[in-house]
C-alpha cells in the first residue's frame, strides 16, 4: 500500500531512505521487451515485481533470443533484473485461481498478451476492479482501443512505422530508417511505468485503482512532437534530414581535426 508517512528517525539522521515504491507489489504478466522495460523500471524503483510466466518454457524472450540452450537470453536478463518468478498455466483452473490470489494482493497488474487475450482468460478490467479495487491494471498494446488497428498485433518496428519515428529518419533521396534503439518497445514501456507512477500517487486521494492503456504508436507519436510541430507550422511534409537539424544553429555530423 503506497501511504504518505513522515520521515522515520533513521532517515531524518541522514541514512539512505527507502526506495520510492517500496512495498508496491507488482505482478507482471508481460512479455519481450515493452512490457517488461516498464515493470523493470518499477523494481528499479524498489516495487516487489513477480513476473508470472508459462510453466516449462517461460515467457518467450527466455529463449527465443537465447545465446546458449541451456540459459536465459541475455535479452530476457537486460529487461527482468530485481524481478522474481512463478509459472501459472492460465489456461487450467488452478492456474486462474492461483492468479486470483496474487491480484486479490498486488498494487499493480502488468500485462501486454496480444488484444483480447487477458479478457478472454477471464480476466477483464470489471472482474479485476472486482477482486481488488485498489488495483493499477495497465495494458500496453500496438493501437489504441478506438482505433482500426486495434486487434492488430505489434513490435517495436511496427510501432515505429506507424507512429512516424522511422518516417522522420533518415536521408532525404532515401527510405524511412528504423532507428537503432528500440523505442517504440521501451520508450512506450517508461510512458507506461509514468502512468502507473500517477495513478499509484491519485489512490492515495481516491483510495481506488484505475485502467491504464498505453498504445505503442501513440507512443512513437509523442515522441515525435518536435518534428510535427514544425510540420504544423509550414503545413507541409517535411523531408527527411539526416543528421542536420532543421530551425536551429547548424547542427549536422562535422569532421573535427584529431
């Protein structure tokens, strides 16, 4: 439970204070790389984060990127650090009544599972406030919930693609570039762990949970506010650049003496 309370003596006296979400208890539901870049931020920050994940295997990015067939990728381990671990089989009834129990005691519900597929397990945002109303459940999908591409599926350069950061990249006389950081996973990851942030700091007013949705394009969107603006202001498409910067001092890759 996140509370407000006074500094405690040994704080006071200048010892180090407690994480920032200490005692937050966080159950991941995630996969790859959007999802659990959030709920890695949130253990960062000290919340107690239980991946929960398929029995035998895990979740997918254990092995599909794996580097030796005996480990975790490093993949997997870059995105789950402080985290801890249990197999659920969401598919049995045993396995949706041992989730029941954790979400009846989280703070924080993670999941980014294709649209429609938590619901369809049984567990859709009514029947969670129902078993917890003080529950933050947050969902990171491709697309917005009202818009056509709602049921579609999603990755990084999907992403990407559709919310204009490989539109804005690249050589003027060449193709959209993909830009080599996977934004559209974990940048729409850290919008996500945001919106938790807020809505575990509003609880304490309203003492209940709430439904965050975070769209991966939308995301993409946000982060190219700069490029737009300028795009508004002219009222026209704007070329790609390179590396120059548009509207400021020359800004451009120079060779410099050694």
């Amino acid at each position: 439970m996140l509370e407000k309370t006074a500094p405690s003596a040994a704080a006071s006296a200048g010892s180090a204070p407690a994480a920032a979400l200490a005692g937050i208890k966080v159950l991941d539901l995630t996969q790859f790389e959007a999802g659990p870049s959030c709920t890695e931020a949130l253990a960062w920050f000290g919340a107690e984060v239980v991946k929960v994940e398929e029995p035998n295997r895990g979740e997918p990015g254990r092995w599909g990127f794996t580097d030796s067939p005996d480990a975790d990728s490093h993949y997997f381990i870059f995105y789950n650090l402080n985290k801890r671990s249990v197999t659920c089989n969401l598919k049995s009834e045993e396995g949706k009544a041992l989730l029941t129990r954790l979400i009846e005691k989280a703070d924080v519900l993670v999941e980014n599972m294709a649209p429609g597929t938590f619901a369809r397990l049984g567990f859709d945002w009514p029947k969670l406030s129902q078993l917890n109303p003080r529950l933050i459940f947050a969902q990171v999908k491709g697309f917005a919930p009202e818009s056509p591409h709602a049921n579609y599926l999603c990755f990084d350069m999907i992403a990407q693609a559709m919310g204009g950061t490989m539109g804005v990249n690249g050589p003027p006389d060449a193709p959209p570039i993909k830009p080599g950081a996977s934004v559209g996973d974990t940048g729409t990851g850290m919008l996500t762990a945001m919106g938790i942030i807020a809505a575990l700091y509003q609880r304490m007013a309203t003492g209940r949970g709430q439904h965050i949705q975070i769209a991966m394009r939308d995301a993409m969107l946000n982060y190219c506010r700069t490029p737009m603006s300028r795009q508004a202001a002219l009222k026209e498409q704007l070329p790609r650049t390179g590396n120059a910067i548009l509207g400021t001092a020359p800004g451009d890759l120079y060779k410099c003496a050694p």
